[in-house]
C-alpha cells in the first residue's frame, strides 16, 4: 500500500471520527439553543440551515484531505425551493453530497437514526420524516415538498452494490403520483467504488474516489403515464418507468 493510499485511510478515520464528534456537538450544545426560537417550522427551517451548512463543511474537508473529490454538474437547478430530488445510491456519503449542495434538505430517514445519539438531534430537530411513519409516510412526504422543503429519496431504499442492478421500490413514484410532483433527478456516480454496502470505511480504493454528480431536467410523471390510470397502477408504472430511466443515465456515465 503507497503512502498515499495510507493517508487516505487516515484521512477517512479522522472524518468519520469527526462526523460523529460533530453530532453529539450539536446535540449538545446548538441544538438545544434553538428551542428559543418560536414556532416549530421556523425552528426546522434553522436546523435545516445548519445540517446544510455543516454538511457543506464536512464534503469541503474531505476533499482538502484528499478522500475524496466532488464534480457537480448542472448544480444550478438545485438553486430552488420546494424540489422532490430522485438519486440513485451507491454509496454511504450520497445524502451527505446532496445535503451539501440543496438549502433546506428534508429527507426519510430509518428510525434507528432517531434513537442513535450521534444522529437523533439533528434528525428530530430537522424534523426529518421516520420510515416508520406507516400509511402517513406518503403523505409526509408529499407535504414536505409542500412546505418549500427540497426533499431527497433514493428510491432503492438502500445500497445497490457495484455490478448489481438497480431494483427501485414503490414510495418514491408515490409521492411523485399521489402530490403529484414533479421529480428532480440527480445521478451519482464515483470513478471507484468506495463506501459502498457491505464494506468496511478503511477499505479505501486503490485511487482517490472522484464522485460527480449530473442533475438532469425535471420529469413530470404525466409525460410517463396514461391519464386513466388510478394511483396505484400509475405508481407502479412510474416506478418501472423511473428505474429505467436510471438505469439508461447511470450507463451512459460509466
């Protein structure tokens, strides 16, 4: 292994060391502060602020220390509010990436996140959406997008691992259905694969990791469906829709 390979695994301990000491900071101490601010949507909107702010200090230290480095291409059209942002998910920093480049990022998150004290603060203060909201978690989403808020789903759910193919579950044509709201779609890509599931943080690649991310032209899903459909057969077209459509996009950049 070169030295450069070996700093990077350094590198990579220190920001997953800092990303943690950071949450329990704001947990801690600037979280609590904001209960001083009346009304619970202006307080989301401030730890929603601060998340996006944070988060764009996280990805500019990683690429000062040389763990990664970030290309965005057409970063213009995440210049508004209200977005429902579709990305695909290869690795464990992609909502990280998008956080860093939207303002008040709303996103689903597992609810072990709610009870993990590294990241139960800034989750439950954002005001995040639980996945273990059930039946309401459509409409959750849907009034997020409503409130102004630029929401981010991977419609996979989780990780796809290097060389598999993308299997997009239902939720995120729901709510582009259901809103209905027009989708932003944002691919992800990375010159080597790193952080992906199953592997450990110091499993480093041979080379530094470039990520670019492409946001294409939003996608209205009446283009992609038939106006008599009914919601749940228009959702499950949409979603076969939608996972071609990555699919397409994804191999035309690699």
């Amino acid at each position: 292994m070169n030295i450069e390979r070996v700093w990077r695994v350094i590198a990579t301990g220190i920001c997953f060391a800092v990303f943690g000491i950071g949450g329990i900071a704001i947990l801690c101490a600037l979280f609590p502060a904001l209960k001083l601010v009346p009304g619970p949507m202006r307080r989301q909107r401030y730890a929603k602020a601060v998340i996006h702010q944070g988060f764009r200090t996280f990805v500019a230290m990683m690429t000062r220390l040389g763990v990664i480095s970030v290309e965005v291409r057409g970063g213009e059209k995440l210049a508004r509010f209200g977005l429902f942002i579709l990305a695909n998910h290869p690795s464990l920093i992609d909502v990280v990436l998008l956080m860093s480049l939207v303002r008040r990022p709303d996103c689903v998150v597992k609810s072990a996140l709610w009870r993990n004290p590294f990241t139960c603060g800034p989750v439950r203060f954002a005001g995040f959406i639980n996945n273990a909201g059930g039946p309401a978690l459509i409409d959750d989403c849907i009034a997020s997008v409503a409130r102004s808020n630029n929401l981010i789903l991977f419609p996979e759910g989780t990780r796809t691992r290097p060389g598999e193919s993308l299997q997009f579950q239902r939720g995120a044509a729901n709510v582009a259905v259901r809103g209905p709201t027009a989708v932003t779609p944002v691919i992800i890509s990375a010159s080597e694969p790193t952080l992906t599931k199953g592997t450990p943080w110091y499993r480093v690649p041979q080379h530094r990791p470039h990520f670019t991310l492409t946001v294409l032209d939003d996608i209205d899903p009446a283009t992609a469906l038939d106006s008599s459909m009914d919601a749940g057969l228009a959702a499950r077209r949409f979603t076969d829709w939608l996972q071609h459509y990555f699919t397409r996009e994804i191999a035309c950049r690699t």
